[in-house]
C-alpha cells in the first residue's frame, strides 16, 4: 500500500520565502445558514440537519447573559480609562490578570456551576467545556428534544450551533523585499523577537528542525498546557480533541495532518538549509503557541465551531500577540449570529492581532466565509 506522505511525517523542503499570517485559498462556495424556526415540526427538521453525525444531539456553544471577561475589561476602561500594558512586540494588551479581573472570572465561573447544575435536570446531556475570556459560555451535547429548553432558561443569552469547519490553506503569497523588513529588525534571528504567535490548526510537530535548535527560552509562566509538546520555541500546546465530532485514539496536541506545522513554520520558523535553499518563517525570533482543532484523518477530517472558538479562547487568555486561523465554515453565518465572529471580535478588542484565511471564490456574495468574514479581521 502506498504511505501518504504529510508535512508532519517527514522532513520538507518549503519553497522560498514565506509570508507570514496571510492565507487565501478556500475551495468551496460558502452557502447562507438560516436560524431555525421557533417551534413544531419545521424546527424538529432544522435541528436534524444540524445534529452531529449519526446521532441525535447538537453540539451547542450556550452563551450566557453576563460579559466575558474580556468585555467586562472594555468596559471598565470606557469608564477609568488606564494605560494598557505592553507586549513584546510594543501592542498593548488588555491586563486580564488584574486582581479585579482574576475575581470577575471567579463570579463568571460560579455562575456557570449554577447553569451546569441546571443543565443536569435534562437527560442525555453532556457538558464539554466551558469559556470565560472572549465569551462567558458553556459548551454541550444536548439531544435535539432539549434545545427549546435550553434556548428558554434563566441566564441563556444565546445559543449557537457548532459546525463543521475545514483547513482551507494550499498556498502561499510571497511577501516581497522580506530581507529589508529583517534588516529593520536587526537581522533574520531577530525578527518576531519575544512576540507570540497562536496556530489554531491541525497541531505543530516541535520536533521539527525549524523548531528545535533554537536559541529562545521560553518566558516567565510557560509552557503552557501539554509541556511533552513543548519546547524553548513552542510554549503552548494544547488540544480541543474531545469537541470534535468523533472519539479518535489520538488524543493530544501533536500534528496529524501536516497543515499545522507548515503554518507554524511560514509564520515563525527558524532559518534551516533545505536541498534547494535556505529558507525560514518570517518571524524567526517569535513564540509559537499550539492549538489543536483538527483530528485524525478519516476520522475528524473536519473541526468544529466549539473547538475553534474554545481555542481562540484560551489563545487569549494565553497572552499570544498574534492568532493565525487557516480554516473557514461550510456555510456562511450571518456576523452577528455566529460565535467565532463574536469570540475574534472580542480577541482583537484585547489587543490580539488575528489573521483568518478569506478565500479565493469571489467576487459573489457570501463566498469569505466564518471567521473569516469578522469586521475586525
């Protein structure tokens, strides 16, 4: 049998220069999702077309009524405005680990126990996860009889359904007169120097020569996360594998697929000598933060909405600088009804910059799908 080969099994030559965070390729047409109606038989059909592959349950990201810790900081800055604190790259940062904002997370959490408590008076339910930082939610499997209940009670702001989502990079831009850009830095190793790039995607393998040999140490207060798929330059791993729609074997934040590896090194890579050229990401100096949204081939070819907004949650909660998320929807959601939209938004109101692929299927309508099509992007 013929092996596949994948960028995370084997040592790869890349093919010039690559651009850092800019990814356009997308190879479907995003078609428009409708809200399901209200109630009765139109409902009960709406639901089955959203219920997790061969059962009868949805996978729901349930926002609650209270602001996320990151909207709670932005609007105590509207009314005390006070000087933000700095990353290494000189972006301002939200300060989410004020004493006043680590106690507004603890009101957050205790509201959440209450609506988990809750949530076990319907049967069938099962509580994945929870999130606090870019939105104040809690993740679930709930059989489809239960959504209206869940819709109507107490502290339900609203409730999103998680989609499919795929990887949509195949290619890169080259990003033209590189060598002065570093020059300005202070060279090729300098550049990205102390920044932090977050990869939502496949996973990165840190084993990788663009990624070991470094000469970088992680900073104060990481790794983070799954330490066994750390080192000095990837200081963050972690993996939303139990989001995703099927149970794998594999269960941690190492690179199945490939996708992820390549963006990590486009975007931070260290200069190594391939067959045909030297190469490298273009910011060398830069962290690299890991998290794992896609799965086992065959198996979770595809991710979900909760994994990736689970994901932008803790990228942010992580203190990354930068986010890069090569993947888009199936379908297209409108803004302001569609979580990942509401969770960037949120991400770059804390000072985050975040990239999205935006796809190449115009010039129609809705052909940048979720998240892409976030204002802030």
């Amino acid at each position: 049998m013929k092996e596949r080969l994948t960028l995370a099994s084997m040592r790869f030559p890349l093919p010039a220069i690559l651009v850092l965070l800019i990814y356009v390729l997308s190879p479907l047409r995003a078609t428009p999702q409708q809200e399901p109606p209200a109630e009765g038989p139109a409902l009960n059909k709406a639901l089955a077309r959203r219920a997790l592959p061969g059962t009868h349950d949805l996978q729901l990201i349930v926002r609650l009524t209270r602001p996320s810790v990151v909207e709670w900081a932005r609007a105590e800055e509207s009314r005390a405005p006070a000087q933000r604190p700095s990353s290494a790259g000189g972006r301002s940062h939200m300060d989410l680990q004020s004493s006043r904002a680590r106690s507004y997370q603890g009101e957050l959490a205790a509201d959440r126990r209450q609506f988990i408590e809750n949530m076990a008076g319907l049967s069938g339910v099962e509580i994945q996860g929870s999130l606090d930082t870019v939105m104040n939610a809690v993740i679930a499997r709930v059989p489809m009889e239960h959504y209206s209940r869940v819709r109507r009670m107490p502290g339900v702001g609203k409730v999103y359904f998680s989609r499919p989502q795929r990887l949509v990079l195949d290619a890169s831009a080259v990003l033209l007169n590189a060598q002065s850009l570093w020059d300005k830095a202070g060279g090729r190793s300098q550049a990205g120097r102390g920044a932090k790039i977050g990869i939502i995607d496949s996973g990165i393998d840190f084993t990788h020569p663009m990624f070991t040999g470094s000469s970088l140490t992680a900073p104060a207060g990481y790794p983070k996360g799954e330490s066994a798929f750390t080192n000095g330059k990837v200081i963050v791993a972690r993996n939303y594998i139990n989001l995703l729609a099927h149970p794998q074997p594999v269960s941690n934040a190492s690179d199945e697929v490939g996708h992820g590896t390549f963006v990590a090194a486009e975007a931070a890579g260290n200069q190594v000598t391939a067959p045909l050229a030297t190469i490298s990401g273009m910011a060398p100096g830069a962290f690299l933060g890991n998290y794992k949204v896609f799965g086992t081939p065959g198996i979770n070819d595809t991710a979900t909405t909760a994994a990736i907004v689970a994901a932008i949650d803790a990228a942010v909660a992580d203190g990354m600088d930068v986010m890069s998320l090569s993947l888009g929807a199936f379908d297209y959601a409108v803004p302001s009804d569609d979580p990942e939209v509401a969770a960037i938004e949120n991400a770059v109101a804390a000072g985050v910059v975040v990239a999205v692929a935006a796809g190449n299927d115009g010039p129609g309508t809705h052909t940048i799908s979720s998240p892409g099509s976030a204002p802030s992007v």
